[in-house]
C-alpha cells in the first residue's frame, strides 16, 4: 500500500472517529450544550484533520475512485452504531454493506 492509499484510509478513519464522538455528544440536553460538549469540539476537530487527510490523498489518487472508496465508513458507521450504541442491524443492512464493501474493494483493485 503506497503512501497516498494510506493517507486515504487515515482520512476515513479520522473521519468515523469524529463522527462517534459527534454521536456521543448528542445526548445533549440542547443543541447549545451539544456543541459544547468535549466530544463534539474533539468530533468536528477530527473532521477537519480528516478533510487535510483526504487533500493529500487526492494529490495521486484520482476523484473517481477515493471518493466512492469513502463509502466504507458508511460500513464502518453502521458497525460502530449496531456495536457502540445498540442501534438495530438487520438483513437489509448486512446485504448493504456486503454489497458496498464489495465496491470499495472493486475500486481499489481497479
């Protein structure tokens, strides 16, 4: 894996990192005591590192496959969200995610 898919995968790592916390933190009693909350101040920091990640990647990664290749943190977020926070997984989802992991692999082979 050269240096540029690696850069890649650390954006969307980051990326599903920021948006567990941004989930933890909606448990707010308010909106005003949501943004304010440590977890959504870290969540959206980590949004912004992972946007930096993903400029770097696009310098020798061409648009039309690391975009599409972000879809693996919807995997990645209904896995956090069945495991992390007790959020409903059924059929429906797990034939989805095959078939999205599928075409992440399929476009990082290509």
């Amino acid at each position: 894996m050269n240096f540029y898919w690696t850069i890649l995968a650390a954006a969307i790592a980051t990326s599903m990192i920021g948006q567990t916390l941004l989930k933890s933190g909606a448990g707010a009693a308010d909106f005003v005591t949501q943004l304010l909350d440590w977890h959504t101040i870290i969540g959206l920091c980590l949004y912004g590192g992972a946007a930096l990640f993903y400029i770097v990647a696009l310098r020798r990664i061409p648009m039309s496959v690391a975009l599409p290749c972000t879809a693996i943190s919807y995997v990645a977020a209904a896995l956090i969200g069945h495991y992390v926070f007790a959020e409903p997984l059924g059929g429906t989802h797990i034939a989805a995610i095959a078939l999205i992991s599928v075409g992440v692999v399929l476009l990082a082979l290509a």
